[in-house]
C-alpha cells in the first residue's frame, strides 16, 4: 500500500524540497495584519479608529487593488467576527481563512502553520535541534512510524527501534493530526519531558516512554570503511552545506584506503533541491541532472540542472534505496542511475515527484504548498511511482542481516573486478 508524501522529519530534518522565506505568490498579509491589531487593542486612538474602519484594504498596495477586490472578504470577516452565534478569536478567523484557500489546492501537501509550528520546523537548519532524536514517516493510514532513532539521543538512548508507531503524545491520540503538528508536540525546550506512546508491532505490544528533551547536533551522513576498501556513506538528509561535507568525508575515506564507495539512501526522506544537485555533481562529469517545471510569480517555469566537472566521477558507486527514500534522494537516486554513473540496488522508492515551499508570513507564521514537479534526466516524473532498482532486494521482518547492503557490496566487488 503506497504510503502518503512525508511531510516533515521529527528531530533532525524538515522534509521540504526548496525552502523560501519571506514571499507568498506577490501577495501579502500585512494589511490583514494590521487591521487584526488596530481591532482588538483597545485603543480609543482616533488614527487606530480609523484603520479599524479602513479595515483589510488599507495598505494594501496599487497593484494588489488593481488585481483583487477583497471588500468581500472584509464584509465576510466583519460579519463573522460581530455577529456569528459562536464567537472566534479575530485570528482564528483569519487562520480559517488561509487554510480555505489550501483547501482550494486539492494539494495534500499544503499546510498552515502557526507562529509556533513555523519556529520549529525551521529550526532544523541550525544545525542543532532540541527533541527526542528520531526520524519518522506517515502512512497512508495515518500512522506515524519511526523510521530511525539517531543514537546518543533520548530516543535513541531509551531503545526505541525502527518499525514502532507513535500513538500518543502526552496522552493526546495523534492520528488525526498532521505530521507537523505531531512535530510540534515533540519537540520542545531542551531539558523538557514528553510522554509519547509507542505500539511495537512485531512484539504487540503498547508501552509509555517519557523521554527528557535534549538539544544535539543534526547529521546529514555517517560514513565509513567496510571490506576490501569499500566505503560505506549513509546519507540521512539533504541539507544546507550537506554536498560539501559529503565531498570532505569522501577524501577522507580515499587517504584512507577507500576504493569505492556504497551511497546509502535509505531511509533519506530529501531535503533541499541545492544539496540534492550538488551532490549529484560530485560523482558525474556532465549531464542532465533534474528538470524543475512549475509556477512561479504567476508564470510557468522551467528550471534545468547540469552537471559541471566533479571531483570523484570515475569511482565505482552503488546506491541503495528503499520506500522511505523519497524526494530529494529519488532525484539523486534516478539522476545517477540514469547517467550510468550508479547502479541502484533496494527496494522501489517512494514516489515523491513534487517540490514544496514554505514561505513566512508577516506575522511569523507560515504556509506549504506545492509549487512545482521535478523530471529525471529520462524525462520521466517519479510522482506516485517511484525510482526503481536495478537489482531488487526486499528486506522482511525475519532478515538478521542487511541483505541489500550485503548485495551492494557483491556488486561493487563485480565493478572493481571488471575495472
């Protein structure tokens, strides 16, 4: 069963393909804002009376007054606000508003943020984070499940596996909110605790956990030296500065010994679409890597990425995949396969062919949607298929042994050989 988009990583990466601020489709909400304000200060100010009275046009600029006719949507507002038989917070209104208007997309991916929520979300490109340490996806049915628990974090720590469902959150039932909801009940200020029940499926078993917030440092790969000289780089998130990190531990393993290298992406829910390229630029020469076409300041655009002259293209390379490699790690997955730059070795990924972004508001909260569709070098979109490998290898609950990596490695002893 195809599992929904992952919409957000807990702990460690926020699960956006491109990240803007500042700039939401030329329009904006200062002028809502501004009226919110006035309205519910108090002031007896003359000016502030005024505004009041201007309400959600003032400020708004020529050509926003040229485009839209938004007196409606103040009468609306009034209306509701004074004389609705349920009484609602000014800005409860205005939130409704903005999720309305997602809710127009049809677009699964598209959500609101409040202040809080956006504060949080965002923080994973500090480079640090306080939570409980863990990497987790939504299926299709709405369960949250863990797919990695980082090591030296609380989660890590207090034994939670991969494959367990999170179905609490300080006794709060979780599974009929979003993901980056879920997101903002976990995390929190370092040293803080939080209550969060877990279900262990090949155990049935439902225990409580209460794990103490830390803050920690967020890892974008783990890399080391397997046999024969073969480095193994698990790459756990596209992030800022993630490619050039990436290209300093790949020299490190070769003053090492390293001879070829086994990509690891699974379980890589993606990141950004700058890292994505830049490391595809790494390991190839030239070439197609991603065809971005989307919508942008209200026309249609096509953004193409090109590999330049990369510093490792000739170094035997195998990638491994799985279904929760998704987005930014389907990109490199495809773009490199697809070069014949890599062979693909796993399970089918899952399917993420778009590109979301998140803008700030005025008021410090913020919005997600989708913005456009990314082609692999074939021309193909992978939106709802999936990249799929060239060696299948489908791992089960009784494996005791990673299978796919132990084919990984049998497949980059046939490229040494035939070198």
């Amino acid at each position: 069963m195809k599992k929904i988009i992952i919409q957000v990583v807990v702990s460690i990466v926020v699960i956006i393909f491109v990240f803007t601020v500042g700039l939401w489709a030329g329009f904006s909400f200062n002028s809502i804002k501004k009226y919110l304000l006035s309205s519910s200060s108090g002031s007896s100010d003359t000016q502030n009376t005024q505004e009041e009275k201007l309400g959600l046009i003032e400020g708004i600029t020529e050509t926003i007054r040229n485009r839209f006719n938004l007196t409606p949507f103040e009468e609306a507002f009034d209306y509701i606000s004074n004389d609705s038989l349920t009484a609602f917070q000014e800005q409860e209104l205005l939130q409704a508003a903005i999720e309305g208007m997602l809710t127009l997309l049809d677009d699964r991916h598209s959500d609101y943020f409040t202040v809080d929520e956006y504060e949080k979300i965002t923080e994973s490109y500090s480079g640090t984070m306080s939570g409980i340490g863990i990497i987790v996806t939504q299926d299709d049915e709405g369960r949250v499940i863990v797919v990695k628990p980082l090591p030296d974090t609380p989660a890590g720590s207090a034994g939670i596996k991969e494959g367990d469902h999170i179905i609490a959150v300080n006794g709060q039932d979780i599974s009929e909110m979003v993901l980056e909801n879920i997101v903002t009940l976990i995390k929190g200020k370092e040293g803080t605790s939080v209550d969060i029940t877990f279900y262990r499926p090949d155990e049935d078993r439902t225990f409580e956990v209460t794990l103490v917030r830390a803050r920690f440092y967020i890892p974008n790969l783990f890399a080391e030296i397997l046999e024969d000289n073969i480095a193994y780089i698990q790459y756990v998130g596209f992030q800022d500065g993630g490619a050039e990190f990436l290209e300093s531990e790949i020299e490190r393993l070769i003053l090492e010994g390293a001879e070829s290298i086994i990509f690891d992406l699974r379980n890589n829910l993606g990141g950004t679409l700058d890292d994505a390229v830049a490391v595809c630029d790494i390991f190839m020469d030239s070439g197609a890597i991603v065809t971005v076409r989307g919508r942008t300041d209200n026309e249609e655009r096509v953004d193409e990425y090109f590999a330049e002259k990369g510093k490792y293209t000739e170094i035997p390379l195998v990638v491994l995949i799985n279904g929760y490699s998704a987005s930014a790690s389907e990109l490199v997955a495809g773009a490199l396969r697809d070069n014949d730059r890599a062979s693909l070795v796993g399970e089918t990924s899952f399917g993420k062919g778009t590109v979301q972004v998140i803008h700030e508001l005025s008021d410090g909260s913020g919005l997600k949607f989708t913005t456009a569709k990314y082609f692999l070098p074939s021309g193909v979109s992978i939106e709802g298929v999936g990249v799929l490998p060239d060696i299948e290898i489908i791992l089960t609950a009784d494996d005791t042994e990673d299978l796919q990596l132990n084919k990984a490695i049998e497949e980059i002893k046939k490229m040494i050989d035939g070198q």
